[in-house]
C-alpha cells in the first residue's frame, strides 16, 4: 500500500491496495484502514487532498460512502447513464 507525496500538487495518492487471499483478522478492514493511514499521513502534512488512483471498481460505492468523489468526467458519464471510468477519485480534508 504505497502511500506518497505528489511531486507537483500537493495531493496524497492511494495505490495499489490489496488485501490478503488467505484468512486473517483484519478480513474486511483493510479498505478502511488504508484510508485511514492516508488521510492521517495527509493531516500530518498539512495536505488537504487525497486521491484514489484507479480504484477497483468494486468499492466506488464505499469510497463515496467514505467522502471521495469521481471527477468531472465520471460524473458526466453518470448522466449519461454509462458506468464510470474512475481513473481518479478525491476527497478534500478539513482541517
């Protein structure tokens, strides 16, 4: 779960999250503790946005749930009535 600074804009990316095949404890959380270890990373920082690169599709909906949102292109798309790309999702923190 890399979790790095944007050399250009001041943004925290998420990528590459997997979780684990096999049976473990933290089953079902991982989603939620990778957010958790970004955004925090992000506050620590003083970086107000953190970004999802190439979230799997499969989780959009938690994602939302958990305040990120599709650029304006998914958005589009959505209206359109066509499945999202999501190329890119973001959450703005509040300090």
């Amino acid at each position: 779960m890399p979790v790095k600074r944007a050399r250009k804009r001041l943004c925290v990316t998420l990528r590459y999250l997997e979780d684990n095949p096999n049976k473990h404890p933290l089953s079902g959380y991982i989603l939620a503790i990778a957010l958790i270890i970004a955004e925090s990373f992000a506050l620590e920082y003083k970086i107000k946005q953190v970004c999802i690169s190439r979230p799997d599709k499969g989780f959009i909906a938690q994602y939302i749930a958990q305040g990120y949102k599709l650029n304006t292109t998914d958005k589009a798309r959505q209206k359109r009535n066509n499945k999202p790309r999501a190329k890119l999702m973001s959450k703005i923190l509040s300090t």
